[in-house]
C-alpha cells in the first residue's frame, strides 16, 4: 500500500499493517501456526497467491522469519521479536471488536472449517478430562464438511475430518450458527442445550463436565457495546 508520507509511527506501522489481512495472518502465526496450510485453514477465505504475497512482505519488514522445516520438506514462518510484539496489539484488537462491532452471524460468515479449526485451538486444557476423550460434531444444515472428529489426550487436541478410528464417546448436533454462537459467548453451552438446538450424547459425568472444558473464544467473556 502506499505509504502516509509521515514520521508520525502510527502512520508507519499502519503503513505495514493495515494492509487486507495482515493482522489475521499474524493473528495465526502468534497462535501457532507454522506451516502455510495451517496459516490458510485460519483464513479460508485467502488465496494462497496472496497469503505467499502477505508472508513474504512481512518478511521483508522483518516481522516473520521463513526457515526451512528440520525435515526439510517445507518451510515453517515464525514471528520475530517484532511480531512477538505485535501479540498485545492484536489481542486489544480483538476485545475491542468484540465489544464494539461484534458480528450478528450473517450466512455468509459462518464457516465449518473456520469455525472448527478455531475451536479445536481454545478448549480449557488445564480442565480437559483425562485419558482419550474422541468427540464427534455433526451439522444439520452444511453440505459440505459436515461432520468432524476431535481427538483430546493428554493435553492436546487434534482435529480430524476423516474418521480417526478411535471409539466416539461424545455426539454432539448442531447446526452451524448455534455452535459459533456458543463458540463466540453469545450463548452458553448449557442454554443451547436446554433450547435443543445442541444435542449432546455420551456418558453422563463426561456431558455434564463439557460447559467447563469445550472451546470458547479468548474474546467470549467480553460484553458488546451499542454505540450511541
């Protein structure tokens, strides 16, 4: 983008993140993300010419490092110390458009695979029940990615659209705006429930534990504002 023809550093830092998507690809790396299909899996909706255009560009400003893999079958990106502080400034991002310009969920930002890959990043871990949990999420109304697998032991959490193999201990039905509804914090899991628009199948203790443990956005908590 053009720049601001400015010293002022909010210019300058605008300059190189105000850019279409950039903060959403570093919002991706400071989660994690190190290999470029992960990367796209946050941001479906990038093209991977433009996403390659994006990394390179903040390499350039030295805000990602690009290395190659220790299998050296593909490359990893990783923020440097300027991306690694970059982590406040997007977190203050998102609390803000929660509470200001939170999303009422048109059809066309709602997102299966968005959706999925971002819940599988933020269950409660220091709650998640021990031993393997397998997890089956069905949607009622998607015709495509319409059921998925997530796979919780010892601390992790893999996230599987093929059958895992495993034995299933969880069945949960949703359709996909109740689901991010709850994802987001704009309706609790046990309410969803109660409305029937969540139905959750498996052993008694595991169910009842769930509101504690499943996924929520870091953002969930944060109350919206109406602006005057």
């Amino acid at each position: 983008m053009a720049g601001y023809g400015s010293f002022c550093p909010i210019a300058k830092a605008t300059e190189v993140l105000a850019e279409r998507w950039t903060l959403l690809v570093m919002r991706e790396l400071l989660l994690g993300a190190r290999h470029f299909n992960d990367i796209r899996r946050g941001v479906p909706r990038m093209s991977p010419t433009l996403l390659s255009k994006r990394l390179h560009a903040l390499r350039d400003q030295g805000i990602v490092a690009i290395e190659r893999a220790s299998d050296g079958h593909c490359w990893e990106y990783r923020p440097t110390a300027a991306g690694e502080d970059l982590r406040p400034v997007i977190e203050l991002v998102g609390h803000w458009g929660q509470r200001w310009v939170r999303s009422r969920l048109p059809r066309d930002e709602l997102d299966p695979g968005e959706l999925m890959w971002y819940i599988h990043r933020h269950f409660v871990k220091d709650r998640l029940p021990p031993g393997r949990v397998v997890i089956e999420i069905d949607f009622t109304d998607v015709k495509r990615m319409k059921r998925w697998w997530v796979v919780i032991e010892n601390g992790t959490v893999d996230l599987c659209l093929d059958d895992p193999g495993y034995d299933v201990d969880v069945v949960m039905t949703t359709d996909l705006r109740s689901l991010t509804q709850v994802y987001i914090g704009d309706l609790p899991l046990e309410r969803a429930c109660a409305a029937e628009r969540i139905d959750i199948q498996g052993a008694r203790e595991l169910v009842r534990g769930m509101p504690r443990w499943f996924a929520r956005s870091k953002f969930a908590d944060d109350n919206p504002i109406s602006p005057d």
